[in-house]
C-alpha cells in the first residue's frame, strides 16, 4: 500500500513511508528483497503482513471477475487480492478462456 501511495519504487522513500524506524525500514525491505529468489505464496503473504497489515490485523479477502474489451480482444480475469484498508493487492489470478460468466 505504501508503494501506491508514494508512487516510487526507490528504497529510501519507500521506507521513510513506514510506520518504523527509517534505518531499519530500509534495511529490512533490503533484506527482503535480497532473500526474494522465487515467486511462492509463502513469500508473498509474509511480505504482506510485514508491510501492509498492522500488527495482529485479521486479513480481509476479496474475490473478483471483471470483463473488458481492448480493442478487439476481450479481457475476462478471476482475480483473488488481500484488502489493506483502501486498497486490494492481486494474490492469485486467472484468464478466462471467455467473455461472460465463470464457471
């Protein structure tokens, strides 16, 4: 969520964002990305819960499918976000083959 808020990806300014000490902002979300070597839902909601939720927050899921045409091509995704406050950050998401309903 700080990330869209600040609209940078530069490390300085996203940690004087937090809620924490800067230095250790900063090192931690160097820390992180470091340790970062592949994509796993493990990481992912660890890094959620350490920058987005608060402290003993219950996670708020929320489901979606949206339809839309660009150009001629229609865009058909079932998308699956954790709600942080004002914002919901994709987790899992799918094409759909079609336009219309999933099922």
């Amino acid at each position: 969520m700080r990330l869209s808020l600040v609209r940078t990806v530069n490390l300085v300014e996203l940690a004087q964002a937090m809620n924490h000490w800067r230095c250790f902002r900063y090192k931690r979300i160097r820390r992180f990305l470091k340790e970062f070597n592949a994509f796993s839902f493990e990481t992912l909601s660890k890094f959620i819960a350490q920058f987005f939720l608060p402290s003993g927050a219950k996670w708020q899921i929320s489901m979606d499918r949206t339809n839309w045409k660009w150009g001629q091509i229609d865009i058909n995704i079932l998308m699956v976000s954790v709600v942080c406050g004002t914002v919901a950050i994709p987790v899992v998401w799918k094409f759909l083959p079609k336009k219309g309903n999933s099922n």
